[in-house]
C-alpha cells in the first residue's frame, strides 16, 4: 500500500503497477492507524514512512462533480457512497 495524503494505490503480490487505485481517500483525518480487516492473509508487510512514490496527496477529481444527471448522490450508513439518477 501507497498512502498519499487522500489517495491510495495497493499493490498485492509484487504486482509492477497497483492492483487497485484509490483516488479519494474520505474523511477528514491526514493522520491515523491502519487496520487490514476480513478474510486474508496479509505477509511481508513493510510500513517505509513518507514513502509515497511520486502519489500525488491531492485527492482525484471526482467525475460525478457537476453532472447534473446525477442527484441524491450521498454516503451510506455504511460508508459507501450511493447514487440514484
């Protein structure tokens, strides 16, 4: 994991580029703990501070800003975001 002020890339099993990219990380915290939760298995986990590999810390555009098809966009009790049209 690559953590970059509100973005994140993930990177699993030695992959060259990330396995998946986070491009707005929520919430308000820029400082904090970590937690790995759910089935898995996590191994050879290194935490390198400020180690962030050219990830920008400004957090990706969001491509539903200004689309006025799109309403009711909010957050779930869960925390993902919904979206009705």
């Amino acid at each position: 994991m690559v953590i970059s002020g509100r973005r994140m890339n993930v990177f699993v099993n030695d992959a060259a580029s990330p396995t998946l990219e986070v491009g707005r990380l929520e919430g308000d915290a820029l400082k904090g703990g970590l937690r790995l939760q759910g089935p898995g298995t996590f191994a050879n986990l290194v935490i390198t501070p400020d180690a962030v590999e050219g990830l920008s810390p400004e957090p990706a555009r969001d491509p539903l800003d200004g689309d006025r098809a799109w309403s009711g966009i909010g957050v779930s009790s869960n925390g993902f975001r919904t979206a009705e049209r």
